[in-house]
C-alpha cells in the first residue's frame, strides 16, 4: 500500500476495497459495480494473496447462483417453486397498493410485482418504499392455494448501506489535501488518477495535470446538484455511460430508447410521476438516437430543465438532474473552423436553440483519452455504495454551498440570465464534491469559476453560431480573479477561431471578437485554412475567407424548406458519391412502397455513377413479422436484380436493426452526410388514393417535386477516422 492507501483505510476504515479485484472480477460477469463490491468486501477483506484468490472464486460462485439476469426470470421463479426456497441478489421495491390496502414487494430482475413481504422489513429500511435498494433476498414458495400469490419474502439483506453517517464523512474527508480528495474521488470510479494527469500534461500541455482530472469530475456534477443539465460528447470508450450506470444507484441510464412524456415526466392516465421523480439523475446515452414520441414531451422538458418544475394537469416538481452523453467522431479542428457545423451537429433535431439553452455545462470529451487497462486504479478506493450514499447526501443538501457561491463569486462581464443560473449550478457541484467541509482557497475557486465558465461558453459558442441574430453574442464571459483582475475565460478548441468567435450573421449583425483579435493575427498560421481577416469599420461585417481552397465538394449544411424543388438525388448527392467504392446508408424506414421505391432511386444513382462496388444498408425490422417479411422479400428481390446486371458490378448487402434509428451516409472516400428524414423528404403527389393523378410534374423527375422542409449535412472526415 502506497501513502494514500494507508490514509485512505484510517480515514474510512471498512469503507474502503482494492479496485483491481474489481477490475477482475468484472471482465468475467456483468453485474453492478456496487454488488461486486459489497462481495468483494466479504470475502475478500484479506492481505493474504491465496485468501484472496479464495475469496474471488467464492465471489464467482455466489454471482453464478444468485444474481438474477433479466433474460433468466421465468427460470429463477421455477427454481423457488421447486426448491421452495432459494437465496437472489436483485434489486427490491416495495409499493402500497391503495385498492387492495396492502403493500407488495416487487423484484426487477425476477419479473415480479407481487411478493409477499413482512412490515418489518419495510419499516426498518425505508428506501424500499422509495427508490428501492439491491439486497440479498431468500424468497420462499407459498403453497396456499387459496392466496393470490406465489411468493414470499422469508429474509432480506440489504446491499447497500442501511444507514449513512455524513459526520464520520466529513471527518474523513478532513484528513485529505485538496488534490489527495481529488484522487480520492477518482480512485473509487477505478480510475488511476496518476494515469490521468500524465496524459493531460502530455495531450493538454497541462503542467498540473488537472485538466483531465476536473473533466471526470464534472461527471460528478450530476449526483450532487440537483436540477443540473450537462451533456458530454466525445469518443468512444471513454467511460461516459458507464460512470452513470456502474457507480451510483441513484442514477439510471436510458440508452438511445424513446423519451416520452409518460415514462420520463407524468404519466396522466396513472398520475404518477416519471423517471424525474425516482431518480437523483437521468442519464441519457447515445443522445444522437433519442427519440421524442411526442411534441409535447420537449416542451415540458424544457420548462423541467430550466425551473424543476413542468405544469402536466398539476404541478409537478421534480429534483433529477439530467446528463446527454453521445459520441462524436467528428474532426474538432473543422467543426470549430466551420462557419456550417457546431458542436452540437449530432444532437437529435427536436433539441431546439430553447433546449440547448438549458444546458448548463458542456464537457469536452474528445480530450479524455480511451480508458484501457493501463488506466485502471489498482489501489485502494471508497467501496462504490459508500461513495453513492455521500452523492445522495450532498445532493439532497444544497443551501449551505449556494451561500458560499453567492459570497465569493464575483462576476465580470457577458454573463447573463441562464449564465448566471449554470454557473451557480456548476461551482456549487464543484464545491459540494470536493470542499463537503470548509471552502477553497481563492487560488482553488478561481480555478473552479475559470472552469465553470468554459462549460458553459462552450454550449453558449454553439448557440450563437446557430442564432442568425445577436441573443447569444455576449460568449467573451468573465470573472474577477482573487486579485482583482478580470478574466476572460476561452475554450481552448475555439479560442483562436474566427468562425467560432465570429460567426457569419444576417446583414448588418456585426460582432467583435474584442480581446482575441491580435492573437487571432499572430496565430493564423496555427488555422489549418489560410484565413484574411477584412478591416471591420461602420455596420459591414468582418469577412473571413479561405485563400487556398480545395478542388472538389465542399462541406456544407443544406437547409429546404416546405415546397421547395429542385433536389434530386443527383442534385444532392452524385458529387459526394463520386469515387466511393463503399457505401453505407442507414435507412431505418422501408415499410411503405413510397419509401422502398426511394430506395430504388437511390441505388439507381450509385449504379449511374459506377464508382460504388459495395452497397449496404441498415434499415429496421416492421412493426409486424409480415411486413418483416414483405421488406425482407423487397430487399431480396432488389439484391437479385443487381446481382443480375452485368454493368452494375455492386454487391447489395443489407442488416436488420431494431434499434436503427439514425438517418445518414457514410463513404469510404470520408464523407459523412446526415439525413434529417432519410430518403423520404418529398411530397406525396398522390394524396387522395382514390383519385391518383400521375400527369403532373415531378411524379417521375425529382428535381420537379416539391419537398418536405429537411436538414442535410456533408461533413468530411480524416482519412484515418
């Protein structure tokens, strides 16, 4: 054990596991990292190196025959019936039942809503009445055949802790430097803090090492400030969505499914609140995929986000914080450098400017490194449930901390309505997490303002390059420093931008890029576009334009708008199609004849171009196995047709995804092009079946056919991404 080790066991003695038989045990069982941890601590709360190895294989063992999978309920529940009595470690709520004045256990992974259970048990740990708690169950068979269940609860463990002491926390956290609280916190997500700083000094020139290390604490944020809304987009295997699915059961992870009003805010028919209601957060993964059922889902989203509260037959308020975590594998370097494309490209069209709006903070997480086995703590770290617990704590105490944010921070200029509130919200997180007791240093909170204030610029940036007007312009925000000075705070992607710091705006709109301007000069160099920057006098707006520009298509966002013509696949597409011998669509809508006869066309321009040798679709499954198999019939029959063409020489391959849902083509010659409604952006000719008139214009030529208003976007990629 290393000097933090020892700390680490004084200060929380019990509270404490080494994470590397975590780590182990994991790769071989997919279970909550808490649960592992609360067996770990049981069998393996040795030195010993053969009680140990004992001790895991005893881990293995109780995992194999307690944990309860979601695919395996019906094979547990016969278990109980015929061994009449059986021990399961699954999660646990407890619910009364108003009609029948009784209460019932329900078991999430054993897929049951009706089990038996003694008052003791519930009035002795009350969060089974709240949002339910993992624990050791014996379930027993009940062989009445008069009762109306199956099931009973004989004995009940708790897993997590039954009773959580913030004094004997704050004490503990008392024995730690600021940085040894910070590694603290990092160790006990299984993270080695070490690992982390070596690569921020080295991909961030950071001479601290910090940078990185503030980025996984701001995943924190979440679990202890309430109402907070941040979103991070970044690479994959950074271990966004697994942060808020391991290591807290406070936190619940929708990945990529649909957000309806019912499930996430109010249900009307059962008036019952939603996920906001259950939860200390809701993460939302792959957020590029969320899907909104209903318009008015993003309206009262909206008003959640900003006050905690949303109208829905009643006042409903709610204190779930919410995380957007999504990849993006776009070059960062060209999306700030582009007058076309924000940040936030890949977000779902129903989030709105207003939506954005409310995000208080935008973690960067292109500059988090992938998380391999060289990143992983091998030390000591707080058990997972003892960590979550102090999370629900802080979270649910916030008025002593807003007090000292109040006091201290002093605000310079730009910084306006909702800049205010996201700063109030980021630096109060900051300081519950890391100050619990006492406060920073004034060298400490100006580090936390400065970080603050980048994460919410970051989604201002974005905002302002959307808005052809001036409401977001004010993006140069800025703090007075502990010695009085102010600061201007830049985000490093953007800081020496002129697209960013500048945006094109409509005639007349004029915006000063103020205190960049003479480093934007001295550093043109660094752009990867020669840029010229034209004198900025009067109202004209200041140019900014490429000297070298390249041969071929260019990036670009296309806008058509209701009842527009003159868009034709060809129009659209044939250039950024021209030398690509693969390519990808992602379609996920083929159950209509329109739709497949769109298809068609498309296939038809690949095939007239002749660059394409193999073509492959993603489309998704119909909503019944009969129009499964008319589309599946479709797709074959397109396939057969080409394989027969002697002059086609493209292959047709083609895969079924239920969870399909993103519309897009993507090249082997690096172009990415989003569809914002697939294929199918045209008007019906036809409207009235019974009257169908096909002597007009734009039933056969394309590029005659009024269309649907539609978004696409042709971004390029690096060769090597």
């Amino acid at each position: 054990m290393n000097e933090l080790d020892i700390k680490l066991n004084e200060a929380f003695p019990g509270k404490v596991v080494r994470k590397d038989l975590l780590h182990e045990i994991k790769r071989a069982v997919n279970v909550p990292s808490f649960v592992l941890e609360f067996l770990l601590s049981r069998y393996c709360a040795s030195e010993d190196p053969e009680e140990i190895e004992e001790g895991k294989k005893a881990v293995l063992q109780t995992i194999e025959k307690c944990y309860v999978r979601p695919d395996e309920s019906n094979k547990a529940q016969a278990i109980v019936e015929q061994k009449k009595r059986h021990k399961f470690i699954d999660k646990i709520h407890v619910k009364y039942v108003e009609r029948e004045k009784r209460y019932w256990a329900e078991m999430e992974n054993f897929a049951s809503k009706r089990i038996a259970i003694n008052p003791n048990f519930y009035q002795e740990n009350e969060k089974l009445l709240e949002s339910g708690i993992w624990a050791e169950v014996t379930l027993a068979y009940n062989e009445v055949e008069d009762d109306d269940y199956a099931f009973f609860i004989e004995d009940l463990r708790p897993i997590q802790i039954a009773h959580f002491d913030e004094q004997k926390f704050f004490r503990g956290r008392e024995k730690f430097t600021t940085d040894e609280w910070i590694d603290v916190l990092i160790r006990s997500i299984g993270i080695n803090p070490d690992w982390l700083a070596e690569r921020s000094k080295k991909l961030n020139g950071d001479k601290n090492g910090r940078r990185l290390k503030f980025h996984i604490l701001s995943r924190f944020l979440p679990l202890v400030q309430s109402n907070y809304n941040s979103i991070e987009l970044g690479g994959r295997s950074t271990g966004k969505s697994y942060f808020y699915s391991e290591f807290s059961p406070y936190s619940t992870l929708l990945s990529g499914g649909q957000a309806s009003t019912a499930t996430l805010l109010y249900n009307n028919q059962r008036k019952q609140v939603g996920a906001v209601g259950f939860w200390d957060n809701v993460a939302f993964d792959e957020v590029a995929k969320m899907k909104i059922k209903d318009a008015d889902t993003v309206q009262i989203m909206k008003d959640y986000m900003a006050n905690g509260r949303f109208s829905r037959g009643r006042e409903v308020t709610g204190y779930a914080s919410f995380s957007f975590v999504g990849n993006f594998d776009l070059n960062i370097h060209r999306i700030v450098n582009s007058y076309d494309h924000d940040l936030l490209v890949t977000l779902p069209e129903a989030f709105d400017l207003a939506v954005i709006d409310r995000i208080y903070n935008y973690i960067p997480g292109w500059e988090i490194p992938k998380i391999d086995d060289s990143a992983y703590n091998n030390n000591f770290g707080l058990i997972t449930d003892y960590m979550s617990e102090a999370l629900h704590y802080l979270f649910v105490h916030d008025s002593d901390y807003v007090g000292i944010v109040n006091t201290r921070l002093k605000k310079g200029d730009n910084i306006e309505g909702r800049d205010n509130r996201a700063l109030q919200k980021t630096i109060s997180g900051f300081i519950k997490l890391l100050f619990p007791v006492g406060q920073p240093t004034d060298e400490e909170f100006d580090e936390i303002v400065e970080y603050a204030i980048e994460g919410r610029r970051r989604v201002k940036e974005q905002l302002n390059k959307r808005k052809p007007d001036e409401e977001y312009a004010h993006i140069n925000m800025s703090y007075i420093n502990k010695d009085g000075k102010k600061i201007i705070v830049y985000c490093p992607e953007s800081k020496f931008s002129p697209a960013t710091q500048n945006p094109r705006k409509d005639a007349n709109v004029s915006i000063l890029i103020e205190p960049v301007q003479d480093e934007l000069e001295k550093t043109t160099e660094s752009i990867t576009s020669t840029v010229q920057l034209s004198s900025h006098t009067g109202n004209e707006q200041t140019i900014i334009s490429d000297c070298t520009e390249e041969a071929g298509p260019k990036e670009k966002t296309i806008d058509i708008q209701y009842g527009d013509t003159g868009y034709s696949y060809e129009d659209l597409f044939a250039e950024y199609l021209k030398g690509a011998s693969i390519v990808l669509l992602e379609e996920p809508y083929l159950a209509h004849n329109f739709q497949m006869t769109n298809l068609v066309r498309f296939i038809e321009l690949l095939v007239k171009i002749g660059d394409c040798k193999v073509f492959r679709l993603v489309t998704k499954p119909g909503e019944t196995p009969e129009e499964s198999s008319l589309i599946s019939d479709s797709l074959q029959k397109l396939k057969n047709t080409l394989d027969d063409m002697d002059d086609a020489n493209m292959s047709f391959e083609y895969e079924f995804d239920e969870n399909s849902h993103d519309r897009y083509i993507r090249t082997n010659n690096n172009w990415d092009i989003t569809l914002g409604r697939g294929l199918h952006f045209y008007q019906n000719m036809n409207p009235n079946k019974d009257n169908k008139n096909f002597f007009q214009m734009g039933t056969y030529d394309l590029s005659l056919r009024p269309c649907l208003k539609a978004r696409f976007t042709f971004m390029k990629r690096n060769a090597e991404e």
